[in-house]
C-alpha cells in the first residue's frame, strides 16, 4: 500500500523542513506508528482543518495522556518491551513533528489588542 501526503512547499518550509526532511519525517513517523489513540486523536483533529488557534490550543486526551505517563513511566523504571518502545518512539516523533505544526500556526494567530 502507498499513502501519498501533499504538503505545499511553502507550508513545508514555514516548518523549516525541505520537500525531503519533511517527507522522511512523516515516512518514519508512519511506519514506527501502531494504531495509537494519541496518532488517532492528532490525524481527526488535523483532518478536520482547524484554524491556527485551535491548533496551538489542542491537547490530547486524558487517556492518551495518562498513555504516555504509563509508558515515560516504564522508560525510566527500564521496564519498556519492545511494542512499548516503539510505541514511546511513535509517540516521540508525532510530539516533535506537532510542535513544529503549533509554533508555526502560532505566528498565524491574532494578537489581543
């Protein structure tokens, strides 16, 4: 199977990632992805195009949350099995790659005047 993301070039550089950087990226994020709730929950929200300040306000749920506790938890305690691992690993790269997405709709979000 094959998915296909068209990312404009400019919206891939206001992220500061080239055509390249940015479509490794998703590849990798994709490919170390099981079916997670907090993957899920962040490809629903963005789907449904939010304004900018929808974005930089979104938060996972509290069960997603308290996933990622569980799973830091186990990180520390070195306790992580390998489905875990990937999973934290999955949860890491969609976290970095949705940083980028809200620092950048920030700069897109009215100031209070």
């Amino acid at each position: 199977m094959r998915l296909t993301i068209e990312i404009p070039d400019e919206q891939a550089s206001r992220l500061g990632m080239d055509h390249e950087a940015m479509q490794q990226l998703v590849s990798r994020i994709i490919q170390q992805t099981p079916k997670l709730a907090v993957v899920e929950e962040v490809v629903e929200f963005l789907g449904r195009g939010p304004q900018p300040g929808e974005i930089v306000a979104f938060q996972a749920s509290e069960d997603s949350q308290n996933r990622v506790r569980d799973l830091l938890d186990k990180s520390r305690s070195g306790t992580l099995n390998s489905d875990e691992e990937h999973e934290l690993n999955a949860v890491e790269s969609l976290n970095h790659l949705f940083a980028l997405v809200k620092a950048r709709a920030w700069q897109h979000v009215p100031s209070a005047s």
